[in-house]
C-alpha cells in the first residue's frame, strides 16, 4: 500500500545567505515558479544577489559576518516580506539547528533537514557516537564532555600524535587544527578554539588520529519523507589549504566501481536510521589501502555541489525544494547514471606566495570565461570584504574524460580577468597542470608536497617587462593619443620606470617612424607592432607572431593577463624615489590584511622573543597569527580586541633589547 503524499505548499522562498549562493539557489527557485526574497548587511546593500531578487530585506548594520546570523531578524525578513519557506544555502545557518527550529515555529518551511536530524549530526562529537553505533568505521578518537586542557592532552597522548583537533561545529577548516606533539597541543587547542568560537559561536572540539596522507572523499545524499534514499557519488576533495578544499571532482580517480558501490551503501545506510530528508554529505578519508574512515556528515548542500551536477544530470536544489514540498524523492538507486567527469575550482581572494593570506579590496575589473560554469556574485568595481569567506567565484568544467575536464578548467582560467585584487588563479592552474594531479594521485598532502613547485616564483623575461612598460606608456590617459601606423614626426626616447611583479626596471619606449615601438632593457632592444588597442585588449605583434593581452588602467597602476597570470603593474615615471621602507627592524608590528583583532597576546612591559606570536587577526573566517619582528619589550599596543583593522596599521610596537657591545 502506498504512502500518501502531504504536499506542504510554499509560493515564495527568503534565501538567508548572500552572493553566489544566494544567486545559486535563486536561479532554480525562479526556474520552478518561486518568488525570491534576498537579505543583505550594509555591506552588501548593492550586491547582485540583492539587486535581481524579487525582494530584499535589511538584516544588519555594521558590515558583519554576524549580520547573516541573526535568526531573528532573518525570521522578521521572512514575515514581513511574505515569504513562507527559507533555504539556508550551504553556510552561515545551514546546519543549525536552532534555525531550522526557529522556522518551524514560525511556521516558515525550512527547506533543509530537521532539527532533530541537524542536531544529531551537526554535532562531530555526536555524529561519530551514531555512526560508531551503526557500524560505520570511523576514525578513532575523543569526543567526550570534558573540555580542559589537562583532559585533551592526556587523550591525545592515549590516541598517539599527530592529532587533529576539530570543532565539533559547522565545516569549512574552520576550527581545525594539525598537532604535531605534545609541545603545540596548548596553542593551537587555544587556536583552534578561538576561531571555531568565532565562526560557529561553540568552542568545543575533539581530537581524531591524523591519517597519514589520505584521500577526502565525500558521499553525496538524499532522503524524502517517505523513507526513500539514494547517494549520488562521491567527489574528492583532497587538494586542500589550511584543510579548507581548493579544487574538487566527481568521480574520484582514487574509486572504482566497487569502493564506489560499498561507500554508498554505508552512507544510505546511515541517512535511512535518521529517517534523514533533504540534502546531505557524509565525508570519510581514504587511506592508502583502500579502507575508508568517517569523519563528519553536513547536513546542507556543498560547495561544491555542481561537479555531481554535471555528472548526474539533475539538479541537486530543485531536489530539495521538491523534498521540503513534501514529494517523494522520485529516484531510486539504480535510476542514478553517472557520465563524464568534472572538475571545480575555487577561485578565493587570497596570496597563495604568501601563506594563502586572505585579501580584500576593489575588483576594478571582472570579467568571467566563457564555456564553463561560473558561479559568482562579482562585477567590476565591486569591494571584496574582508567579513566573508574569501572565495569569490566556483569555476566548474565537464569533459567526456577527466583529461578533457582538466584541460579546459586551464583554459577556462586563462580566460577569467579579475584585476584589482590578489587571487589564486595562478595558484589553481600550477595545480592542475601539476603531473600529480594530472595523474590522479593528489592527497591532502598534495600541496604540502609539492609547494616549492607550486609555488616557485613566475620567471620574468626581459620581453615581458618590456610588453608591460609598453601597455602602460600607450594607455597613458593624460598623453596624446598613441595610434599605430606610420608618422613622420621625429621620434624620443621616453623613459618609463615600472615596479613589474614586485621588482623595479628602467625602460626606454621610442616609437619609430614606421609605427613600430621599441622598449629598450638595458641596451637590448624589443620590438612591438600594435595592431589594436582598446580600452582593455591591446592587439600586437612580437617577432612576427601576433597575440593579444587583456588589461586595464586604474591610474598609476596596469593590470595585465599574461599567459593566464594577472600581473600588477605600477607607474612609477613620475614617483618620487622611493626612501628606506619601514622594515622589521624597527620594531612595529604591522597588520598583514583587513581583519579583526581577536585575541592580544602580550601586554605593554612584557618582554618577547623575535617570532614570538604577539596578536592575532581574523579575516575572511581564517586567523593569522602576527609575530614579534626583533627581542625586545613591547612598548605600545595600539588597538584593542574585537577593533577593525587596515592592511599595513602599526598594531604594536617593540623596543628592542639593547645588544651587547
């Protein structure tokens, strides 16, 4: 006898996220007939997502992360706009449960998985407890209620080191911590502690064995009302910093047809005694023989959601808001068909040369590559705040076969012009076109590994400067127009002096009768035939092979896409020589990024060591600890905990210690 359907009706759904996600899920939403109703901080009064919903709602002032988790003011967004049903998106509120309990008391559609279900396995600590008791293998560990210091060094001496130290909430790396021994467990339980305090609002963790250099593979799931379950493949997601993922696909290289099948089950198995509806992910680590370990489960759709998307053929939000809708889930397992492969890539506002330090700023120009998916919320002139998440467009690519998929992804980011602020673009090429990953044998060791190559500086050739003081001396605004084509006026040098990727050369630009520029490097001559030159492509030619660079002037400075690298370029002709930097000796600790002070480690009259952590800095959901640059004794400390801070603000200052003579 069949079960019958209790449809739960809802016309207009309020997205409680922001950016891309919020346009991600908008864009099915409205497929199916839905109205949308987008919420927004001050700091995104402007943003896309904000400007094509139907409706928008003002839930925070200052621009904060914090704004986006007011579960009170979103449930008032969600009442006075007319809505009648939430999607949580894939962070923020996704999985908590207290949310998803909030919207069933106001009577608003949670279109995600109960509370009940979210609290169950929201919870790492938790979630182990009901995977262990259902026979999942998991990795072993600590998960209990005493949280003290003396407690998790005494388990993590019993479980053996390296450990991990996880937050028991949310995801995303936030909150996790690698522990070498003994001696670092303190400061980075502290750490670890403090940033999951500050992302997820709960500074509980526990401790696993770290597995050495495994594979992170994750299940994709789906549960109805009606008892019904299926998985959808797994994705690997083991190209990782800081053990936050850079770059995902489906299928793993690393699984075949049989671990595939075997996986699965575990996690259907597992979704079916929660009675679980709606979207999830169980993700497990894979060793090197084969055998897989559970290490969490998130209850809200991934990030990288779209890579099974391209792989399934089906759309992973529509079945949740079918779900929520109260439908049947419509599939069972053998109706899933797997084809082709897909890659992701995440494209963050970061400098990976410079430990993936987060950045923000103005994007003075975007403009995304055609022939790939490309999830964004970007447009040019837009501010990259330094209160969100520092991932700001999801670059996805599909291929009959995993070279295909691999090889376009490249071409893809070759395309992708995002000028203004630093990114990891050319980070994200270096990986794929690494032979590691080109072979399918990436782990979570994988940049670690091979961060030297990875990271190895771009070599410079004198053309390439040459091109680059060229650029900048024909798209000069304020010199007369500088077009190609013969003259028979008499030609000067013009000397150019540039700081090009963070080194300063002299140039001289001459352009000959016949139209051709010459820019001489240190006696040596290289010439240029411009064809064409718009106001952000030049058109050339260079010994005889013609080419074409995108760029764009923002007054003193050039940004260029060279062979797929954004290249930053500054004017410097007409600058003042530049005096002696403030260098480390002087003793000022200045602040790396825009972020927020958390935590001050030292006070005025205490006497430090050079590398000394001294404060920490938050931006982006990631912490950056600052250290002292000499011995001394702190001298002042010119900002406060919780104080919003500029990139390059002097923070500290350290006397130093007198040497003897």
């Amino acid at each position: 006898m069949s079960v019958p359907i209790k449809r739960t009706r809802f016309r207009k759904i309020l997205i409680a996220n922001r950016g891309e996600i919020a346009r991600r899920i908008a864009r099915t939403a409205r497929r199916l007939g839905y109205g949308v109703v987008a919420v927004y901080s001050d700091a995104d009064a402007g943003a896309i997502h904000v400007r094509e919903a139907d409706q928008a709602v003002r839930i925070g002032e200052a621009p904060s992360a914090q704004s986006y988790l007011n579960i009170g003011a979103i449930i008032a967004a969600a009442k006075s706009s007319g809505a009648d049903a939430v999607h949580p998106g894939y962070g923020f509120l996704a999985e908590n449960e207290n949310f998803a309990q909030s919207c069933r008391d106001a009577g608003l559609v949670f279109i995600g998985p109960s509370p009940e279900a979210i609290k169950a396995m929201g919870n790492k600590a938790r979630a182990k407890e009901i995977m262990l008791a259902a026979g999942v293998p998991c990795v072993p560990g600590y998960q209990g209620a005493d949280q003290s210091e003396a407690t998790m060094l005494a388990q993590a001496s019993k479980i053996g080191f390296p450990v991990m130290i996880k937050a028991v909430a949310g995801g995303g790396g936030r909150g996790m911590r690698l522990v070498p021994d003994t001696a670092a467990l303190p400061a980075l339980l502290r750490s670890a502690r403090s940033e999951a305090q500050g992302a997820f609002g709960d500074p509980t963790v526990i401790l696993e064995r770290a597995i050495d250099d495994p594979r992170h593979i994750e299940i994709q799931v789906f549960g109805d009302a009606f008892g019904n379950a299926v998985h959808l493949g797994e994705r690997d997601c083991s190209v990782q910093r800081r053990h936050q993922k850079l770059i995902e696909e489906a299928p793993s290289p690393a699984v075949s047809p049989q671990l595939r099948a075997r996986m699965g089950a575990v996690a259907v198995t597992a979704i079916k005694s929660l009675r679980y509806e709606g979207a999830g992910t169980l993700e497990f680590l894979l060793d090197s023989r084969g055998e897989f370990y559970f290490m969490e489960m998130n209850t809200r759709l991934q990030v990288e959601h779209p890579v099974t998307e391209a792989i399934t053929g089906l759309d992973l939000v529509e079945l949740q808001l079918r779900i929520a809708s109260g439908e049947p889930l419509g599939l069972e397992q053998q109706d899933v068909k797997f084809s082709g492969h897909a890659i992701e890539v995440r494209l963050c506002s970061e400098d990976a040369a410079h430990d993936f330090m987060p950045q923000s700023g103005r994007m003075v120009l975007w403009q995304a590559p055609t022939g790939a998916r490309v999830e964004h919320a970007l447009q040019s002139g837009v501010e990259i705040s330094p209160f969100y998440d520092s991932m700001i467009a999801k670059i996805i690519s599909f291929g009959a076969s995993r070279e295909e998929a691999r090889s376009k992804l490249i071409c893809s980011l070759e395309q992708t012009a995002a000028f203004g602020v630093t990114t990891n673009q050319g980070f994200l090429m270096s990986c794929l076109r690494h032979p590691a990953f080109a072979g399918g044998e990436a782990t979570t060791a994988f940049i670690e590994q091979h961060r030297d190559a990875l990271l190895a500086p771009r070599k410079d050739t004198p053309s390439d400067v040459a091109l680059a003081a060229l650029l900048l001396y024909v798209s000069d605004p304020n010199a007369q127009p500088r077009r190609s084509g013969r003259s028979l006026a008499a030609t000067f040098p013009a000397p150019v002096r540039i700081e090009f990727d963070r080194s300063v050369h002299h140039v001289e630009i001459v352009r000959e009768r016949d139209g051709t520029y010459l820019a001489n490097i240190e006696g040596i001559e290289h010439r240029f035939e411009i064809d064409e030159l718009g106001c952000d492509i030049v058109r050339f030619r260079r010994n005889g092979v013609a080419q074409s660079e995108r760029f764009f002037r923002d007054r003193d400075r050039l940004y260029m896409l060279h062979h797929g690298v954004t290249l930053a370029v500054r004017d410097l002709t007409l600058a003042a020589p530049a005096t002696a930097a403030a260098t480390a000796s002087d003793g000022k600790v200045r602040a790396a990024m825009n972020g927020r002070v958390v935590a001050l480690l030292v006070k005025v009259g205490e006497r430090v060591a050079a590398g000394q952590p001294v404060m920490t800095l938050e931006a982006m959901k990631m912490e950056h600890v600052h250290a002292a640059p000499l011995p001394g004794t702190v001298s002042a400390i010119d900002v406060t905990e919780g104080e919003q801070v500029t990139t390059g603000k002097v923070v500290l200052e350290i006397e130093a210690s007198v040497q003897p003579v």
